[in-house]
C-alpha cells in the first residue's frame, strides 16, 4: 500500500475560475485526498470554492511580493510536504511574468519541488514587441522552475525540446496526459436528460464538438458544421461547453442551414455534460496545434468511449497515428471529408468506440496519473 503524502499545490486557477487548468487542479486534488493524502491548495480564489474533504483550499488574492511571503512561510512550516506546482504562466497574474513566484521556488529545498508544465511559455521569436518581451520573461521564470525542482512533468511531450533549451539538459523529464475533467455517469440515455426545448429531434446520427469556442478553434470547425448541415445525412450537432449558445448565434447567420439541426447546451455541469457526450456518436475536434494529451475535451470523449475526429499537428504526440484510436487528418481541410466517411461507416465508428476508451484507460486516466505521482519517478513507462 502506498504511503499517505502531504501536498502543497500551487496553481493560478482554482473553481469558482473557470478554465482547464481549474478544473484539473480541483479533480487532481479531490482525488488525491480521496486516496488519503492531506492536500492544501494555493489560488487566487475570488470567493470561496466549494469544500472538499480532505483538501484545504488557501486564497491567494494576488500572487504578489505580500502574498508569496505568505506561501512561503506556510511552506516552510510543512517540511515533509511535496509542493506541486501547476505551471501556466498566464495563470499567475503579472501579465504572465510572475518571475517572483519563481524566485520563491528556489528558496524551497529542491527535493520537495515538482513542476507541472501545462505551458512552458509565449511565443518569444515573433509578434509584436511586447510579445516577444513577454517570451522572454517567461522563459526566465521557466528555466528558475526547471533548476527549482527535483521532478518535472509534461503535460505534452512537445514541450520536451523547449525545456532541453531552456536547461533541462539531460534530466528526466516525465510525461503526465490531462485526464478527462467530466466523470462518465452510469447512466444511459444521455438524450433524455438533457432538457431540450420541444421540437429538438434527434433523430439519426448526433455529431458533436466540445470546447470553449474561441476563434481559433471555431475557423476550423465551422467548415465541418456547415458541411454536415447542407448534406443529406439525417444529422443533428450538438455543441457543449460555455460559449457554445453565443456560437450558435453566430453561426446560424453565417449558415442558415444550421437552424433546426444543431442545439447548444452551453455551461453545464459536468452530469449534464457527461450525458450529452453520451448522446454523441461521433465528436468532431480541431486544433490549430493538433491533437494532443493536454486536450482534455479529447480526453473527455475518448473516456465516453465516443468516436474522435480530429487533426494532426506540430504538438501532435506519435500515439495519435499509431494508435488507431482517433480518425486524425494531416491537413484541416480534411475534416468535412473524413467525418462524413465515418458518418457513413458504423463498424468503424464502433471499432473506434472501443479503441478509443482502452487508449484512455491505458495512457490517459486518472488512474495512471495517481500511480505517476504517488511513486517514485519512473520515465519508461510513460514513452511513446
């Protein structure tokens, strides 16, 4: 049996904060204490968040000189306990140049540090000036984060050559995938709990998309949307995630012929999520970086065991190819083609079902990520 651990867990965003790192961290910590570990957590809380047994939540109004003389002085006060900080510089206020909290790392006994890297820093080679000021900072406070702690880990295996540039030389660095943020009910028929407004059918097949609907993403997947929507396949689409309402506003006067065939269900809670990616037989997902193992929308429907239709990028780890778990494209253009193929191809859709769920069990549960940091480092294991 693995011994119980003391956690201090440093991050920028905590819920009531909306965002991926939020809701990773509030997960990660709920199921740390669950396997009786003592977990106190270190945010910028605008009010208080939700109680959880076994996890002490600190507020943190700023990440300033005031308040990290504070953390640290706790810190100091719980010698055997295992700082885990989850790295997004954004997250930490400064305008993403909190080199302050970087400093206060240091000032910690190295063995007690571990670094998550969610992010390792802005692009500093281009964009405005400012920008590049800004990437500069940022790999400042990455390389005093890589010589503060005694483990690191990744939240992608792209920023594996970042941080060999950054100084990270030839030390481990441990690959740990974004489990999926939405728990899969037991139930089934997720349509029915859903609480469409009357005249939402749903008949034929249901392709969804889950995510925030910034610009970046919405450019690629609108192609797709509109594709499905002037076809004759009996579809319906479902957008899930906040943003999602607005979006469809938009889009139905870019492409009238969405009006009727697709619903929003906008922020939910993760239940009524849950259900609704029940209700997908296929999700539709791009990326202007690729697929990869920091996607936890990805995540979230490979763990409902719903078929994935993606693209491939620069940030794209070797397992999305080799897998076979995902119908993943080289170039986003692709996208309408390659899921009106699968729309029309059922034991595909069923093979990926299954395949997708056994990758997630496998490489990405939580399961996986509770073993990696209650045990001692051990990098092979993680390789792909």
């Amino acid at each position: 049996m693995t011994q119980s651990r003391s956690w201090e867990v440093i991050t920028g965003e905590y819920p009531p904060t909306g965002g991926g790192v939020a809701d990773h961290t509030h997960q990660l910590a709920t199921k740390l204490a669950e396997c009786g570990d003592d977990v106190r957590v270190w945010a910028p809380l605008v009010r208080p968040a939700a109680h959880t047994r076994g996890v002490e939540v600190r507020c943190v109004p700023r990440f300033g000189p005031q308040s990290l003389l504070q953390v640290g002085a706790e810190l100091h006060r719980n010698p055997r306990s295992t700082v885990l900080v989850q790295y997004a510089p954004h997250s930490f206020g400064f305008r993403g140049m909190n080199i302050g909290l970087c400093a206060l790392l240091k000032r910690v006994p190295r063995e007690r540090v571990w670094i998550y890297f969610h992010e390792v820093r802005a692009p500093w080679l281009e964009g405005r000036l400012d920008q590049r000021a800004v990437g500069v900072v940022q790999s400042s406070m990455a390389w005093l984060a890589l010589s503060a702690a005694s483990r690191v880990f990744v939240s992608i295996k792209g920023w594996e050559p970042v941080l060999w540039q950054l100084g990270a030389g030839t030390r481990s660095l441990e690959w740990m995938p974004v489990p999926s943020n939405i728990p899969v009910i037991s139930e089934s028929g997720g349509s029915r709990k859903l609480g469409l407004p009357p005249g939402v059918g749903w008949k034929g097949i249901v392709v969804g998309h889950f995510g925030t609907y910034g610009s970046a993403v919405t450019r690629l997947l609108e192609p797709t949307l509109c594709a499905l929507a002037n076809s004759t396949f009996e579809t319906r689409l479902l957008l899930l995630g906040r943003g999602s309402s607005s979006y469809l506003r938009q889009l139905e006067v870019r492409c009238p012929a969405v009006a009727g065939r697709v619903y929003a269900l906008g922020a939910s809670e993760a239940a009524d999520v849950s259900a609704a990616l029940s209700t997908c037989d296929v999700v539709v997902q791009p990326f202007p970086d690729g697929v990869s193992a920091r996607r936890g929308t990805v995540m979230a429907a490979l763990a409902h065991a719903v078929p994935v239709v993606t693209n491939l990028g620069f940030l794209s780890e070797p397992i999305w190819k080799d897998s076979g778990a995902v119908v993943g494209v080289d170039e986003v253009r692709d996208l309408p083609d390659a899921t009106m193929r699968l729309l029309m191809n059922e034991a595909e859709r069923q093979r990926l079902s299954r395949r997708g769920r056994e990758l997630y069990q496998d490489r990405f549960s939580w399961e996986n990520t509770l073993r990696l940091l209650r045990s001692p480092a051990s990098r092979d294991q993680w390789n792909v």
